[in-house]
C-alpha cells in the first residue's frame, strides 16, 4: 500500500518547525515591527482622524529640491526591513503631494473599521496617478493602518496571495473568477490568516514573520518581492531574466528614439516587475512606438 499523502496543514507545520533555526529572520521582521510602530507614532491617523486633516504635503514630497517625504520615506523603510525593493517612481509622491485632498480623503477610508479590507483596496486609488494601476503602493499603506487589527498581511501581489494560498489551504472556499481586486485580495488574505492561525506555532507569530515564512518555504514562480538573505544565487539564466533582458533593451531602444523619458523608463520597469500577468500586454503596446 502506498504511504498517504500529507496534508496541506501538516507539511507546513514540518516546515514551520524547521524554519529560521538561529533566529536572523526574527529579528529582522522584529525591526521592520519596531519601524511600523514608530511610523504610526509619527502618523497616528488610525487614532485621530484630525491628523489626517493636519498633513502636511512636504510630508509626502519636498519641493526645491526635490526630495521624497518623511510620509513615504518611514514608509518604505518598514519594507526595506522586510526585505522589499521599493519600485516607484517619485513621480507618484509627487502626485500624492499634489492631490493631497484625494489622498486624505482615502487615507480615512484606510482607517476606518467599519470598511471591509476588500472596500479599502476598491476605493478610488487610481485618482492619483501611479496609485491605482496594481494598488502596489496603497497595499502597503493599507497594511500599515490595519497591521493590529489581525486582517492584512505585507503580501502585496494578488497572484503571490492566490499561490500561497492553493500551497497551505486545505480546502479553499469559493471562487474567485468574478471578484474586484479587492474582493479577491480580501479573500486570500483570510484563507492565508485562517492557515496560520490554524497551527499553535505559527498562530503566535507576527504577520510579517509568518510572510516571510511563506517566501522562504513556498516561493512563487516568478520573482518574489522579498529578496531574503539566504537566497542561493548561481549562474543559471532564467527564462524570466531572458525576457527581463530582452524588455530591457526594448525600454532601451524607445529611449534612444526619443519615445520614453528615463521617468518612464522606470515607471515601465516597474510595471514589467510588478506586475507577471501584464507583461505580454506591455510588451505589445510598447513596441508599437518603435520606429520600424
């Protein structure tokens, strides 16, 4: 007879007992912890709506010269923590800078506990130019007013939600097919809570631990967001990086041509490493700027 096959549940529990056996991880998702903690220190709007009111815009983006904000700088630091990259553009704080009503106004849905996770991330982002394409940037600030309420996670790729998902749960309750991106990220994110907090060991972990836990043990096929210390590299080349390569030089060639500024250079890269399931779509569109 044939060995059972074991559980969803159970292998990640084997896998949580090997995690992180001297700690280093711990510690720096206990850092990023502290760094969160004293973001909303500085920022308290969960706790006064008024704060929201009184934000300042060089908070978000100083002017002559130009330089990001302390808003966005502490803000991003808490990821770089963690171990993200941060792939945006000034141009988006400067955008938040210079619709700052409209980010006040979604900075009170972001605290308000009477909107679900789904409605804080289907609220109006694209307002501000950069905020609303993949909702990278909003995910993480939604993640820092909620972090005490037990409801986010610092993922902030859907499709890196729905992998971990389908690796650790059991058994997933519903479709998705129809879903907002919100309705979607919500969905995930409680499936992948529900996970966690179904063990006695991870239940106890920070969020951000238990995140990286997940890249660490279940990576997603494409390139992960947190580049973890312990990544082995080689001199193997990926497909992935072939086609990184090869849009590289395509940015490169509308550059020279005079069709991209370097702004749009990075605000395409990022796009590209942002978001896997709109690169094909991306390609396409810019190389019919190319002059033939």
């Amino acid at each position: 007879m044939g060995t059972l096959q074991m559980s969803k549940n159970d292998l990640m529990l084997e896998k949580a007992r090997d995690y992180d056996k001297d700690g280093s991880i711990k510690r720096e998702a206990d850092k990023a912890l502290a760094a969160l903690k004293d973001f909303r220190q500085k920022f308290p709007f969960a706790e006064n709506l008024r704060t929201i009111e009184w934000l300042d815009p060089d908070k978000l983006f100083k002017l002559n010269p130009d330089e990001v904000g302390e808003f966005f700088q502490n803000l991003e630091n808490i990821f770089r923590l963690l171990g993200y990259s941060s792939l945006n553009s000034s141009n988006v704080y400067r955008n938040a800078r210079l619709q700052i009503s409209d980010l006040k106004n979604l900075l009170r849905i972001v605290v308000d506990g009477r909107k679900s996770l789904a409605q804080k991330m289907d609220a109006l982002w694209e307002k501000i130019g950069g905020l609303g394409q993949d909702k990278y940037l909003a995910k993480k600030i939604i993640f820092c007013f909620n972090y005490e309420s037990g409801t986010v996670l610092p993922i902030f790729n859907n499709q890196h939600l729905r992998h971990f998902a389908n690796r650790t749960v059991d058994s997933s309750s519903g479709q998705t097919k129809y879903f907002s991106m919100g309705q979607e990220y919500g969905h995930f994110t409680t499936e992948l809570l529900k996970a966690k907090n179904s063990l006695p060991l991870t239940r106890g972990w920070t969020v951000m631990y238990f995140t990286r836990f997940l890249y660490k043990n279940y990576p997603p096929p494409d390139s992960e967001p947190i580049a973890s210390s312990e990544r082995k590299t080689g001199n193997v080349v990926t497909d992935e990086q072939l086609d990184m390569q090869g849009f590289m030089r395509l940015l490169g060639d509308l550059q020279k041509q005079g069709k991209i500024t370097g702004e749009q250079f990075r605000e395409n890269r990022s796009l590209w490493m942002q978001q896997p399931s709109e690169r094909e779509g991306l390609s396409l569109r810019l190389k019919k700027l190319l002059n033939p």
